[in-house]
C-alpha cells in the first residue's frame, strides 16, 4: 500500500515535469529548426545552419521519453491516467507561466 502510494506520486511528479520542462525542451528545438539567427544569404548562415539538426534531436529525445512513458505506464489503467492529468497539468502550467512571464 505504502509502496504504491509512492509509485503513484513520483508518476504524477513525472508528468507535470514532463508536460512542464519537456514542452519547453520541444519548443527550444522547434525554435533551432525554424528561427535560425540569420537569413541563407548572409554570411553567418553557416554557423547558425548547424543548430538546426540540435532541434530535430531535441524534438525526437521528447518524443521518446513521452513514447516510453506512455508505454511502461499502460499496464495499469491507473498509472497511465495519474500520468495523462499530470502531463495536462504541466502543460497548463507551462502556458499559464509563459502568460504570465509575458505579461510581465
């Protein structure tokens, strides 16, 4: 009973980190593929062009951390529901912490 208890925080703590750091993790490396520092004609492109392939490896670290997630959670139905909430929960928390950042 203890035990479980435990389990069932430390899923929960997983997923408000992971719908909370995870998306800004995603987001940073959207922002490597899509907003580079310079534009293709000037001279800097090179140097900023690398970071491009740092977005697509953050995006794809995400999405297999979320992937095994959801897959060592699916035994019980519990589990992987505590981790859904969580995950909504962290994800609204980053919106409402980015809304307010920028209200600021």
């Amino acid at each position: 009973m203890f035990r479980t208890g435990i389990r069932k925080i430390l899923i929960a703590l997983h997923g408000l980190f992971q719908g909370f750091v995870g998306l800004w993790w995603s987001l940073v490396g959207i922002v490597f593929i899509t907003h580079p520092d310079s534009s293709p004609e000037t001279k800097d492109w090179e140097e900023d062009e690398m970071f491009i392939p740092f977005g697509y490896v953050m995006i794809l670290i995400y999405l297999i951390i979320l992937a095994v997630s959801f897959f060592g959670f699916k035994k019980e139905k519990s589990d992987i529901i505590i981790f859904i909430i969580s995950l909504a929960v962290g994800i609204a928390g980053f919106f409402g912490f980015a809304f307010i950042a920028r209200a600021l």
